[in-house]
C-alpha cells in the first residue's frame, strides 16, 4: 500500500534521476545478478482429465504451440504456464511419458480468454 | 570536470540520498545453494561440487519473503536466484513458479553448463523473466578459467537457446583477467554476428578462491585498455556494451555504463544466503550480515538494520579517507571492503591514475 510519502519520493527520484541524466537507473540491475525482469507474459492454468473416466492426468505436456515454454500437469492434473503475452493461444496437451499414468492422444485447444482457468478431456489412445 | 557534468554528479548524488532514505527493496538474492557443477578458478563464494551446506529448503524461503507481500506491490520485487548453480536444484522450476505464484519475479545467474533444452523450456514456463549467463571468452580461455573441457560449448549452447527467447531479459558477463583481455574483440565479434543484445563485462574482485591467484587481476595498463574498450565499443552501438557497477572509474564514469557509479547494496538490494542469513549482495563480506531468516523477520530486518550500508561515512579511512574523488564514489563497491573495515580492497580509480 503505497502512502503519501512514498509517492513524494518516487516523485523525487524521477525529477533527481531526469536532472542527473540518469534515469535509466531506475531499472538497475545488481551487479553480480541478472537484469530485472520487467517483461510482459499471462498465466494460463487449468486442469488436464481423463474424457474416459473424468479423473484428473499427471504428467501431461503442456505448451503453446510454436513457443518454447511447457510445463507437466501434476497429480491433481493441474498446470500453470507462463508464456508470451498474444492474441490467441493454441495450447497443446501431449502426453510424452509412454504408458505411465494412461495413454492419451494429443490433443490442441485455442484460448483466448487467459483469466479463466480452462479444462480439457484427453481421450484414451 | 566542466560545470555541466558536475550539476549532472550533484543531482546524481541527491537522486542517491533520497533512494537511500526510500531504501525500497527491489532486488532480492537467494543463494539457494553452494552446490556447483563446475570449480572455476575466480569463484567469489568457493562453491564446490559437494558443498557441506545443504541446499536451502524451498518453503523456508517462501515463508521468509511472505511478509514483503504486504507492504510491496506484486512484481515489483525480481528475486535472483544464485548460487552455487542454480541449476543444480532438481525443484527449480518449482521454486520459479512457487514465486511468481506470490507476486515476485524471478531470474537465474547461471554458468549455462546444464542449461539445455529441457531446462530453458521448463524454466521459461515456470516464468521466469531473466537470465545472466556467464562467457569469459574464446574456448580455450573460458575453458581455463571455468576448469572444464566442455564449459565454453555448453555455455555457447545454452545461448543460442537463451538469445532465441522473446520473453527472457538476458545478459552475458565476461569476467575480464589477464588471459582473455587480449581477446576482447573477437568475443564483442562473435556476440554481434550472434545477435547477443547485452554484454556485461566485470573484472575479478580479489575475494574468495580469486584471492590467491594473481593471473586473474588486470593491471593498471590493462584495465585502463578495458575502459577505453567498453567506451569505444558503446560508441559503435553494435551491441549494448557495459562495465558492470562494481566500482566508481573516475574519468570513465558515464562513458562506460548508462549512469553514474551506485552501490545499492542494502539500499535496493538485499539477500539471503545458504544459511539464512540476510545480507546486501551475496557476495560481499559476512560480517555485514544483518539476521537470519529462521530467527528474524525479513521485512523488520530491511527496514530497522542495514544501517551501515545506508550511512557509509564509516568508509572515510584509509585510502579513501583523503580521496578526492570520495564524495562521488562514497567507499565504492561494498564487496570491496573486509571484515574489518579499515581499508578498501581494490580501487579501480586509483588504478586509472596510475602511470
């Protein structure tokens, strides 16, 4: 929660950091770390279950397609991936460990709407 | 020193007390482990492959930065995950996603040794937003210096894989020393017609397994030549170029970096180390520990204690004591000052005047 104080030195810091010529260190960096983070991503997250039985799938690969995060379900079936910040989403759901924990087709599923948790039904192969 | 830039240094100094007296913490390390997959000749924390310490259980983490979720906003803090390597941690893309699922941001600062495909996609999908890789030159004198055979073509391929994401803010450091300063063109060569976007470039502070091995110090001829490199290069604007902020450089302020010399150790940075201490940089001396996250809380400690990083008079000793560069540089980096505070380790702007 931000009080009137701070938002009087954030107001000093910009006005002191635009007369040094220096404001390019308000996104400083540590010197033996990495640069800030400062990009944009969405979180899509949802559950992973089986069309067959309706139980919850462990292990199922999940990415936008052409990008190169993923992620795996877990045993309650759920996911959260980070990815970049688009349109539309063309989620894939693979399963990639042979026969552990069932086996599922492939499946794809295009999102658009990030806020909503989504759930998908894999059907056995 | 014309009228100019002194304005300029005066406001700069200003802009420096006033983000002292803020003291918002944006920048959180954690050693999460002492753990290493290599045994570099520079280590400034004297990691090894079987560290005695163990690695720092990820809820107690957790657990110490909850109460900073009160009083920041979410995403204003970047955590920096160190070590050690980072890598080495089976869970990180746990921890990664354990953060971001509270607000906080993350990174790695990596050797790229065990950084493949697998790994930099599992990663990117736990959110993480930032990497600083580690390339101290051509094969041969990287290889040297990380002590393993295969170091250079695992970090290159960690790269090429890092340089092709749109979503991780990245950077390649190169600690510059005595073997590879004469290879500093065809390492900026090869980072352009690569297309690495940032090059960061350090030199080895005399701490930790560095200490002992004067190969790794530059002298005052070369790390004047390292100067004049990074702000001819900066002028080319072919590759964003840098000196890392580890030290005031006098005449080469400003034209070697995007602003002014700033130590914000304690004053925008803090961490926590393997043991759960908590500290400014990991890599500054242990006798500036402030507490201990199994004992204290994180947010009380940041806010009450620091406070010799905040007033830094205490550096007026020693070599400092009569400089005249001091009210610019203020004791310098404070990685460059031991245990028992009487004089600085290493000063690069002494080293610019030398003839």
């Amino acid at each position: 929660m931000k009080t009137t104080n701070q938002r009087k030195q954030k107001i000093i810091r910009k006005l002191l950091g635009t007369l040094s010529f220096t404001s390019a260190l308000f996104v400083f960096q540590a010197c033996y770390g990495m640069p800030r983070d400062t990009g944009i991503d969405v979180q899509i997250r949802g559950t992973v279950k089986s069309a067959k039985t309706n139980l919850p799938i462990e292990g199922i690969k999940v990415y936008v397609s052409n990008h190169e995060q993923y992620v795996f379900s877990d045993g309650s079936g759920n996911f959260v991936l980070y990815t970049e910040k688009a349109d539309s989403y063309l989620v894939k759901f693979e399963d990639i460990d042979a026969d552990n924990n069932g086996a599922f087709a492939t499946k794809d599923t295009t999102i658009k709407n990030v806020y909503n948790s989504i759930e998908v039904a894999l059907d056995t192969k | 020193m014309n009228y100019f830039e002194s304005g300029r240094r005066s406001f700069h100094n200003y802009f420096r007390l006033n983000e002292t007296r803020f003291h918002e913490l944006n920048y959180l390390f954690w050693e999460c482990t002492r753990r290493c997959n290599l045994n570099c000749l520079h280590c400034g924390s004297d990691c090894s492959k079987t560290a005695a310490q163990k690695d720092m259980p990820l809820d107690d983490f957790l657990k110490s930065i909850e109460p900073l979720r009160s009083y920041y906003a979410k995403d204003s803090i970047t955590v920096a995950i160190t070590g050690g390597e980072p890598l080495l941690r089976g869970d990180l893309d746990l921890c990664g996603k354990e953060l971001r699922k509270r607000g906080f941001r993350w990174g790695i600062v990596t050797n790229g040794f065990a950084y493949d495909e697998a790994m930099h996609g599992k990663l990117a999908g736990a959110g993480m937003g930032s990497l600083t890789l580690s390339i101290d030159g051509l094969e041969e004198s990287h290889n040297w210096l990380r002590n393993h055979k295969n170091s250079y073509s695992n970090a290159i391929g960690a790269l090429q894989l890092i340089k092709k994401s749109k979503r991780i803010n990245y950077d390649v450091v190169t600690c510059v020393n005595k073997r590879n300063i004469t290879e500093l063109n065809d390492i900026k060569k090869y980072f352009v017609d690569n297309d690495v976007k940032a090059w960061r470039l350090f030199t080895i502070s005399p701490i930790g397994r560095a200490s002992n091995n004067p190969e790794l110090q530059l002298d005052a001829a070369q790390f004047k030549y390292l100067m004049e490199f990074i702000s001819s290069s900066r002028k080319e604007k072919k590759i964003d170029v840098k000196f890392s902020c580890e030290s005031f450089v006098g005449p080469y302020e400003k034209k070697v970096r995007d602003g002014y010399f700033f130590c914000r150790a304690g004053i925008n940075i803090a961490s926590v180390l393997i043991d759960g201490s908590i500290s400014a940089c990991p890599n500054i001396d242990r006798s500036f520990v402030q507490g201990n996250i199994y004992t204290d809380d994180l947010f009380q400690i940041w806010n009450q204690k620091f406070t010799e990083m905040r007033d830094r008079t205490w550096t007026k000793t020693g070599m400092c004591s009569n400089c005249k560069e001091y009210k610019w540089c203020q004791g310098g980096g404070l990685h460059f000052w031991q245990g028992n505070r009487e004089e600085i380790v290493k000063c690069d702007c002494v080293n610019l005047s030398a003839r």
